[in-house]
C-alpha cells in the first residue's frame, strides 16, 4: 500500500497519536505542579522545542530520503549499529508502553459506569477484570490490523473527529463560563512554595508526553500520497495540538481555582465538564475520553508495528520482522509488538501501575531517539555546513538534554534499566541470526559499560 494516505489521514494520524488520554486529565495535572504564568512559559517551551524537533526530521527526510523517516536509521549511519540499535529499541519500547497506558485508561474510564464505592471492577485499569478487557481490545484490534491499514485509517479519521468534537465543546463552554478574577488569583503559584523555574521544569515530561507521535506521518513517509503533505499534515496537527492543550489548561483556571482543580480526581476534564453542564457533562468527557484513546491507540499501534519492521530492513532487528502478508500489512512485527504488549499488561496486573506511572516510563524512553536525530543533524550540517540545518539542530538538541535535566535522576536510571535490556534482546537476535548486528570491539565495550551501570542502577534504586 504504497503511497496512498492523503493529507487528511497523516494529519488525523499525527493528531490521533497526540490527542490521547493526557488532554483529559491536564487540568488536574498541571493544577498539582504549577501556576498558570509557569503553564504558559512551559507550553511555549514545549512548542518551540517541538516546532525545533519536528522541523529535525522532516530536513533529515528529505536530505536522507532513503532512511524512509527512520529516526533510528539516522542514528545508526551518524554513531554506528550500536546506538542505531538502542534508538530503535527505546523507541519500540516507548510505544510498547504507550500501548498499555492507553489500554490501562480506558478501562480505568469504564470503572465510572460500572464500579461502585463497595465493589471495584475496573478500577484504576489494573484489575484483573481491566487486564482481560485490555488483552480482548488487544488482539481485536490486532487481527484488523492484520487485514491492512487501510481501514485502520478510515477508522482513525473517525475516531478523530470524534474525539475533536467533546474537546471543542469543552474549550467553548469554557470560554463563556470563564471568571478573569478567578484566573488572577496566584498567578505565580506563590502558594505552591515552589520556585517558578521548578514549576517549569515540573511541567516538562507532560508537555512531551502529550506530544509524542508528532514524528508519526515522517515515519509513515513511504506511504504518502504526495511527500509534500507529511510536512503539511506534521505542523497542521502541531497547530491544532498545542493550541488545544493551551486552551484547555489555562481556561480551568477561570472556572475552578488551583487548589481545587489540583485536588480533582483524573480525568479531571470530567469533573470540570459537571460543573459547566452538569451531571450529564461527566458522561460526555468519558465518553468522549474512551474513544479519544482508542483511536490514539490504533494509532499507535500502527506507528509501534513500522517501528521493528523498519529496524528490520535497516539491519538492526531481525530480517524476519520486515516480512508483510498479502495484505501489505507488518505480520511478523505486529505480532512481536503485541505479545509483547500483552506480556506488560500482565506486568501491570502483578505491580498494580497505573497511567500515570506508565506515562513517565514511556516519556523517558523517547527522548534518547529524540535527541539523537537533533544531533545526527548537526553532524551532517557541520560536514556540510549549513547555516540553517545548523541552527535547527541545535534548538532540538538543547530541548532534549532540557528534557533529559527535567526528567530527574530517578527516572533516568529506571530508563536506564530498560534500556540494558534491550541486550538482552540484542544477544538472542545474534542467536538466531549471527549476520544481525555485528558489533565492533568499541561497541562490545560498551555494552559492558552499560550493563555495570545499571546494576548500579538497580542498587541505588532499591536500596
């Protein structure tokens, strides 16, 4: 299915794989960590870096078209199989993990129709009950993705427009019950005790989790209609996006103030909506937030099948994940990607994690691909200068070690930890196939390294 999505679909895509349960709950999520002043500081950050980030790979599109948008390719080609291989294995993971925590919520969301204070049937998404739920949503949507992609996008156009709607609703209401005077009270969240620099900082790994995907039509390149629409689709859902999350978190605070919304149990849009329409505007925004996930679901389910398929054809993971059946669709990829998924929500069941655990997992994983494809751009540019490359280089670099400095210590050694076991995943793949990956001394070395890293890791994490 070669060249064949418009720009409506690889926008609804983009879209769809930002616009998922996070828009839901950031009234309360950004209530509990900043005021309104860090909020709008932090959203222009986030925007910039975004654009900076954005902007990154659809250069490198389009200077290395036969790389296909693979944001581990570059990494392989700029600093070798090794760390090629380690981009395509957090970024897999990171969608592994989006997967779940999307799963998770929206069976989370059910529990408001069907728990009650003296029997929990769903709970937060990690009873057993949510578990068999998830597993059947699971390999249903996996056996329509078997059948082609095709109709996977007619359904995600749909789900995205249907998603759109509940969340326009909610600006426009929210702009007519808006209190000014509300909104002005403790602007710099001099209540919180926390410096404004921290608020910022705070803010840091939500903003991106509710951004990631934005690579999702350069990923898809090769199958555009017209190439000239991936940069389209990119920046229109980028617009569109930011713009949403904008309005959404800075109008709560004319309705409710920060304390209150910051007390508010998630999806706090759902609380908010009872006080705008009443009891019936709880209905809506779940409602609304169940199918809003499960078309970011689909999405993302597509995305985290290209993803091993890819890495496959570039020699990184093995050949076997690259085979497509009649249908054109990544049989051997989709399969791995979701036994494994159903592997981590059987994890999730043992551990009892909930979205928001898995929303700071997965936002740690991306951000090592996300900064190497910011610096194999400035090593191209620097071999061959240019002013331009250069500069955007540098602004998506310095927002992903931003990031990286925001995340905190803790979260990056528990990445740190999934990472080294992607080598073990490496060293069965050279099982099986000793042609795969062949790495250098350098490289053996420093897969060592890694490896006595995070035992430190482990230790200092629970000790």
């Amino acid at each position: 299915m070669n060249k064949k999505l418009n720009l409506i679909a690889l926008t609804s895509l983009v879209l769809s794989s930002m616009l998922g349960a996070g828009v839901f709950s950031l009234p309360q999520n950004m209530a509990a960590i900043a005021s309104p002043i860090a909020l709008i500081i932090g959203w222009s950050i986030t925007g910039l870096g975004i654009i900076f980030l954005a902007k990154t790979m659809l250069l490198l599109n389009q200077l290395k078209p036969n790389f296909q948008g693979s944001i581990f390719a570059y990494a392989k080609d700029g600093f070798g199989k090794l760390i090629g291989f380690y981009s395509a294995w957090g970024y897999w993971l990171c969608a592994v993990i989006a997967n779940v925590s999307y799963l998770v919520i929206v069976f989370s969301a059910i529990s408001f129709f069907i728990d009650t204070p003296s029997h929990i049937f769903f709970g937060n998404g990690n009873t057993w009950q949510a578990i068999l739920g998830s597993s059947i949503l699971l390999w249903l949507i996996h056996f329509l993705l078997l059948k082609g992609i095709k109709t996977a996008f007619i359904i995600n156009i749909i789900t995205t427009l249907c998603k759109l709607i509940p969340l326009f609703i909610f600006i426009f209401l929210s702009i007519i019950a808006f209190n000014l005077k509300k909104f002005n009270i403790d602007l710099m969240g001099i209540n919180l005790n926390i410096p404004i620099l921290k608020q910022i900082k705070n803010t840091m790994l939500i903003t991106l989790w509710v951004f990631i995907g934005v690579e999702g039509a350069i990923i898809l390149s090769s199958k555009a209609r017209n190439i000239k629409d991936v940069e389209k689709s990119t920046f229109l859902a980028i617009i569109i996006t930011l713009s949403i999350y904008l309005l959404v978190t800075l109008l709560s605070f004319g309705i409710m103030n920060r304390l209150d919304l910051a007390n508010m149990k998630n999806p706090s849009m759902a609380g908010i909506m009872t006080i705008l329409i009443g009891k019936w505007g709880n209905i809506f925004a779940i409602l609304g937030l169940i199918i809003s996930v499960c078309g970011s679901y689909l999405s993302w389910t597509i995305m985290a099948a290209e993803v091993p398929c890819i890495a496959a054809k570039n020699k990184i993971f093995p050949i076997i994940m690259s085979k497509k059946n009649q249908n054109k669709s990544p049989s051997y990829a989709l399969w791995f990607t979701n036994i494994s998924i159903q592997l981590c929500l059987m994890l999730i069941w043992l551990t009892k994690l909930d979205y928001n655990n898995l929303l700071t997992i997965a936002s740690e994983m991306i951000l090592i691909p996300y900064f190497l494809v910011g610096a194999y751009l400035f090593k191209i540019s620097i071999k061959k200068f240019n002013k331009y490359n250069l500069f955007i280089s540098l602004g998506s670099c310095i927002y992903t070690i931003w990031l990286l400095y925001a995340a905190g210590l803790l979260n990056l050694l528990f990445s740190l930890i999934l990472y080294t076991l992607g080598l073990i995943f490496l060293i069965l793949t050279k099982i099986t196939n000793k042609n795969i990956l062949l790495l250098n001394n350098k490289e053996k070395f420093y897969c060592f390294i890694l490896l006595i890293i995070s035992f430190y890791a482990i230790y200092f994490l629970i000790k």
